[in-house]
C-alpha cells in the first residue's frame, strides 16, 4: 500500500500540469458595462464554462472550460451574436482566463 502511495505521487510529479483550455474572441459592438455583463452572464450559463472574462476597451471576451469538458466555439459565437454583437476573431488557447485577463490588463 506504502509503495502504491509513493509510486502514484512520483508518477504525478513527472507528468505534465494539463493547461486550461479557453476560447478567448474579439468582438465588436460592446460599448458599456452593460454590454460586458450580458455576455458574461450569458456565456457562464453554458455547461462547459467555468470563467468568463469581458474586457471593453481590448475587444475580448475569454471562456474557459471546466476540467475535462471542450468549449464549442459555435455555441460561443451564437451566444455573442445573438445577444447583438459581432464575432470578428475566435481562437482556442491553452491559458486559462486569469492568464488571458492579466495578459489583457498588460497591453492597456
């Protein structure tokens, strides 16, 4: 049992960190906190999503995924665009939403 325990916790010192996987997208048509609000509450209803990010002035709303589930980028992309704004960039990184919002905060 003692050598289990030890083996397994060697074993996930040597395996790699899974990084977290987002959708982050540049959208246009937001213009006030109210615009960032909605999509975030619209964006966070959905079953995979774990964080969401809405940054006016940069043009980016980021999602990220629950451990183990995938972001649909059409079922993102809808959500946005029928809450009336447009979709110009959509890109799936492996950052999670406070490495894409600190990263953001870094270029203003």
């Amino acid at each position: 049992m003692k050598k289990t325990f030890i083996s397994l916790a060697l074993l996930a010192t040597l395996l790699p960190a899974v990084a977290a996987e987002s959708v982050k997208a540049t959208v246009n048509g937001m213009v006030c906190a109210f615009c960032a609000q909605g999509i975030e509450k619209r964006l966070s209803k959905l079953p995979a999503t774990k964080a969401v990010f809405v940054d006016l002035k940069q043009k980016v709303v980021a999602v990220e995924a629950k451990d183990g589930q995938k972001l649909d980028g059409k079922v993102i992309t809808a959500e946005i665009t029928d809450a009336g704004y447009d979709v110009v960039k959509l890109e799936t990184v492996g950052k999670s939403v406070a490495d894409i919002k600190a990263e953001t905060r870094g270029k203003k």
